[in-house]
C-alpha cells in the first residue's frame, strides 16, 4: 500500500518538471505554427503570381486574336491593352514583331515585384530572369509573356 508520506514526496519532486515539460511544448508549438503561417504566406504569393501570369497568358492570346482577325480591329486591341493595365500591375499589352517579318508577337508585360514572393527585390535574385519578350528585351523588374503569330 502506499502511505501519505509517499505520495506527497512525488507530487513535490515532479510538479517543477510538469512546469517544464509544459514551457517545451508552448515553444514546440508556437514554433511550428510560425513555420505554418510562413508556409501560408509563401503559397499566397505563388498564387498570386501564377494568377499574373494567367491573365497576361490571356490578354496576349486575345491580341494575338484581334490581330489575326481578317479585319484587325485596332479598337479590339486598344480594349486589350486597356484590361492589361487594369489587371496587371503596371500592365502593358502590345504587339510587334520585325519589319518586313511574317512572324509578329503579342506581349504583356507586368512589374514582377508586386507579384513574386518578398525573398529578393532585385532581379539578380530572379532564377527565370527573362532576356527578351519577343523582338524586345525586358526592362528590369519586369516579366513578361510573349505569343508569336504569322499574320
């Protein structure tokens, strides 16, 4: 049987290692759920910039549309243009290609620092850093997509 005497020995030696039993597992935990948020926060702004990408993809591909149309609308462009500015940051749409060439290209253009995740702010920190979009090359801190096209 156990006596009184005993049982008042264990609760006194073990109430300070319950305490920091308890003080490690709120730190275990606090730090698992930063790394949860951080996780959140990483997928968030992937998404975000995969979402640009997805409407620059579809603004290029309605110009490439307009422009091939038997009768190029230069209005059906001029609409694109516009909602490429409006759904991008600091969107551009616009289409070009080389003089005398068959092949043309639709482009949209948009600032890849309101739309990559806050790792880096410079482009060397940029692992797909585009050389050009098209027949032009890219300004720095910008992406871009690009659709060739024979007229």
């Amino acid at each position: 049987m156990w006596s009184v005497g005993m049982m008042r020995t264990n609760r006194v030696s073990q109430s300070g290692q319950s305490l920091i039993e308890v003080l490690v597992a709120v730190a275990v935990t606090a730090v698992t759920v930063l790394g949860l948020i951080a996780v959140q926060l990483s997928i968030a702004r992937d998404a975000r910039s995969v979402s640009y990408r997805e409407q620059a993809v579809l603004v290029a591909d309605a110009i490439v549309e307009a422009a091939r149309a038997p009768n190029p609308g230069d209005a059906a462009v001029g609409q694109w243009k516009t909602r490429a500015a409006n759904l991008l940051p600091k969107g551009v749409a616009d289409v070009g290609g080389a003089a005398g060439g068959a092949v043309s290209f639709a482009r949209a253009t948009w600032a890849w620092q309101d739309s990559m995740p806050r790792g880096g702010r410079d482009a060397g920190d940029m692992i797909d850093v585009p050389a050009s979009c098209g027949d032009v090359d890219v300004p720095g801190g910008m992406q871009c997509v690009a659709l060739a096209f024979a007229r």
